[in-house]
C-alpha cells in the first residue's frame, strides 16, 4: 500500500516536472534581430521595419539595431524603408523558437537637384515693368513690388527701402514740405531713374517733374547696392557725375503712368 502511494507521488511530481518544462517551451516567441546600415557601414536610425502578413512593425535605434517578435516561424517577408534610401524587400527563414539575426543594408537614392534657371538681364525690358519681374528673376539685386509696398504704408520715399544695404536716410525739402530721401553713405554713391529713365530735366522749375510723384504712386523698386550688379542696360546712369565720376548704385522707381509730362500739379497733400 505504501509502495503504491509512493509510486502515485513520483508519478504526480514527474508530470509537474514535465509540465513546466513544456509549457514555456510552447509559449516562447519567435524573434528577429540585426542592424540597418548604409552602404558604407553606417547604422541607420528610424529606418522602419514592417514583417510578416500582419504586418508587424518597429523601428531602428539610434545605433540602426532593431528586435522584434513574431507569432510563428517559417518564411517571412521583411521590408525596410527610411526616406532618402531604396525601399528594401526579402523573406528570412525565421526559426519555430529562439532569435535569428538578420543585418540590412540599404542603398542610398540619387540626390535630385532643383532646377536652376539663368536669366539673362541684358534681355529684359528696360522702360516696362514686364523687365522689374524679368530681372528679379535672375536672382541679382533687392526687389519691392505693389503688394511688398503697401503693406509698407510708406510716408516718405526713404521708407520704401527701409531695409535694404547700403543705404541711410536723409532730409531733403520737396514739394511737399520736408521728405526723407535714401542716400548712400559718404563714401559711396547711389543714383536713382523712373521707369527706367533718367528724369526730365526742368530748369525753369525748382524741382523735377518726378519730384511731384508721391511713394503712394510707386508700384515696384529695384535696387542695386553697387555699380557690379546694375543690370548692362541701366550701368550708363549709374554713375556720378554722368559718366565722368565714379560709379554708383542705382534705384529704379517704377511709377503708375509713365507719361509725366501730363502730370496734373501737385494739391494738397
């Protein structure tokens, strides 16, 4: 009777025993582990992995090492993409318990460049504003249009270039009482023409007919803050004096109307 107790007992303990050896044997998870580097070696941080049917998903560390666990083994598909890189696709063996290393290596995508576009200046209109876009979009010099000005709210002609390089402003009178008009430093100079053109001259008047316009009339500037980047077809007025001094930047006031000889005079401002 005893014996048989005895044999019960070792009988119970083996099937324990061999219970807890079955048991984790039966839940432990498949996994797949390794790095993503570049061509050159380097390790790949937040390339994203996606495995599997499901897919199962994770990311790499900042070192490029990734770990994930599987349901099952058997062939799985394993796909890695990271922006600038080739996608990456294969299938592993993955084993029915424990952890295959598997390292991948992604190839790095043609760097595409923008377009560039040349404008060639000495094609532009020279008295139209078709030529302030043309110019503006060769790159050289500073540009103002409509839209830039009147949110400006420009009282004085200096306002319109509040700004810009090279430039200070300085007191001048005009037809409407004192003005602040920009200027060059002492030891530069800049010139300044309207719609393209030098301004008429009026020597029975004490100001020029372009002293009569307002900024309210000025619909786009160009400015060049020195004689290198004036545009061929404008170099001629950038100098002072005329031609015989030395040479200066130039603004160029693109005004409403170009006929400034039917200009009405100037009312109360």
């Amino acid at each position: 009777m005893r014996r048989l107790q005895l044999r019960s007992r070792i009988l119970a303990v083996a099937l324990l025993t061999a219970a807890v050896i079955v048991v984790p044997t039966r839940t432990q998870a498949q996994t797949l582990t390794g790095i993503v580097t570049d061509s050159a070696g380097r390790p790949l941080r937040e390339a994203e992995l996606l495995v599997g049917q499901g897919p199962s998903r994770t990311r790499a560390d900042s070192m490029g090492r990734y770990s994930i666990r599987l349901p099952r083994g058997g062939r799985v598909q394993v796909m890695v993409r990271l922006v600038g890189y080739r996608q990456f696709i294969d299938t592993v063996q993955v084993p029915s318990f424990g952890t295959q290393r598997f390292n991948i290596r992604l190839a790095r995508l043609p760097t595409r460049l923008a377009t560039v576009t040349v404008t060639d200046r000495s094609l532009c209109e020279t008295t139209s504003l078709s030529g302030f876009e043309c110019r503006r979009n060769s790159g050289v010099g500073h540009f103002r249009d409509a839209g830039e000005l009147r949110a400006m709210r420009p009282r004085n002609w200096a306002d319109m270039l509040d700004g810009m390089p090279g430039l200070r402003r300085e007191p001048r009178r005009g037809p409407y009482g004192m003005d602040w008009r920009p200027t060059a430093p002492p030891s530069r100079c800049v010139r300044e023409i309207w719609n393209g053109q030098l301004p008429m001259e009026a020597p029975e008047a004490e100001f020029q007919p372009d002293e009569l316009w307002t900024p309210n009339d000025v619909v786009a500037i160009e400015y060049y803050e020195s004689h290198n980047e004036v545009p061929p077809q404008y170099k001629r007025y950038a100098w002072w004096p005329p031609e015989l001094g030395q040479p200066c930047g130039l603004i160029v006031y693109w005004l409403r109307g170009a006929d400034r000889g039917k200009r009405p005079p100037p009312g109360p401002r």
